[in-house]
C-alpha cells in the first residue's frame, strides 16, 4: 500500500512540474497535461496510428529477438572461455560507449530504407549490454558447481542446459532489462532519421508542423508502455534475485 501511494505521488509531483513548465513556456513548447491525454485519446482512435505503432513494434520485437539471442549466446560462450572474455570485455565496453547513431549511414547503405534498418539500429544499441551481463553471470556462478559437472562428467551441452542457465537466469533477466530499453531506444531512433513509418518518424513530423499536443502524447504513450514494460522486467528479476539469495 505504501509503495502505491509513493508512486501515485511521484505521478502527481511530476503532473504538477510538468503543467508549471507549460505555463513558462508556452504551447510553442510544450502541451499541457490534459492537452496531451486529450490528443493520445484521439490518436489512439485512428487507425493511421496502430499502422505506426504496430510498425514500430513489429520492428522492435525484430531487434529484441536477434539481441537477446545472439547477446546471450555470445556472452554465455565469452564466459565460459576466461581468456577470450578478459580480451572481448575492454573491446566491447569501448564499442559501448560509442554513440550508435555515428553508424547509420553504413547501416543505411547495407539495408536501405525500410524495417530492416530500423532493426538493425536495435539489434546495436541492445546486443552489446546483454552480452556483457551475460559474461558477468557466468562468472558470478559458484565455481562448486563447475567442479561438480567435471565429476559428473557432463558434455559442455549438458552443462550449459543443466547448470550455467538455471545459475543465470536473474542476471540474464538484468541484462534483458536493460537490452529492451536500448533496443527501443535503437529502433526509435532509426525511424526519426530515415523512415515513413512508425511512432518515431511520427514525433519528427509532429516536431516538423509544430504540432505540438501529437508530438507530447506520442511522447507519453511510448514512455508509458516503455515504463511498463521495465517495471514488469524489474519486478521479475528482484524475484529471481531474492530466490537466488
């Protein structure tokens, strides 16, 4: 109960910063609260917008998919190899802190215009975090348990399905966490520089008619469905966490 009315209060606090900053600056730059919700409930009402939003998340689940799956994989065996870890984790903290967006112009001319960029922008900004926590799970797993797979005798498939995954899984679940706000992050950027489609491409055009009250409840929605989605993941691995403890 507690922690409920803690967060109907943050809503609140930031309700009441956010109508103070329109009243300074202005509908040029911002909308209102009830401007914005007033807007998102007529979006949400056309059928032009879920054209945008399924494009957008049809290229999401793309990303995140590829991300996961060859971030897990490649962390899983880095991991596994100590050396080949210590040698790939520098190169992939430096690759990290790169800005991504310097890239798509080669991405540009290796997929073209369309959904495949826009995943491939995602799969770019998710892959590298998920990998890195990946190699950090591996390692944080109790060395007894290594030994005792060498006494079983167990195949290195054996011991990936029976042992590394099930030790894991909470800082695979930090990494997914993490890896799915890059992602989107990665995707939504690709559709604000070069798309006709989806909710990206549909913020720059409100930014370029100065329309406002789309571009805020635009805004508002992702943020909303990206808060949502984190706070599920979150929730999920304090549980996988508490368990492990």
């Amino acid at each position: 109960m507690r922690q409920i009315l803690d967060s109907l209060l943050l809503v609140l606090a930031l309700a009441l910063v956010w109508q103070g900053l329109y009243w300074l600056a202005g509908d040029l730059a911002l909308a209102s609260p009830a401007q914005t919700f007033a807007r998102a409930a007529e979006l949400l009402a056309t059928p032009s917008f879920w054209r945008h939003a399924s494009e957008t998340f049809l290229a999401l689940g793309y990303a995140l998919l590829i991300a996961v799956t060859a971030g897990m994989g490649i962390g899983l065996a880095l991991g596994m190899h100590r050396l080949s870890g210590e040698v790939a984790e520098p190169v992939l903290v430096s690759l990290y802190s790169l800005p991504k967006i310097t890239l798509y112009p080669v991405i540009l001319l290796l997929f073209g215009l369309g959904i495949s960029a826009k995943i491939a922008l995602g799969v770019i900004h998710g892959i590298i975090p998920i990998i890195i926590f990946s190699m950090g799970a591996v390692r944080a797993i109790a060395p007894v348990y290594f030994k005792t797979a060498r006494v079983l005798r167990l195949s290195r498939g054996q011991l990936v399905r029976t042992v590394i995954v099930p030790a894991a899984i909470p800082e695979l679940v930090s990494g997914l966490r993490v890896g799915f706000s890059l992602t989107l992050l990665g995707v939504l950027i690709g559709e604000m520089f070069a798309s006709q489609r989806g909710l990206g491409y549909l913020v720059m055009k409100s930014i370029g008619t100065l329309d406002v009250p789309t571009m805020m409840a635009v805004i508002v929605m992702l943020a909303l469905v990206a808060v949502l989605i984190s706070s599920l993941l979150l929730y999920l691995d304090h549980r996988l966490h508490r368990r492990a403890l």
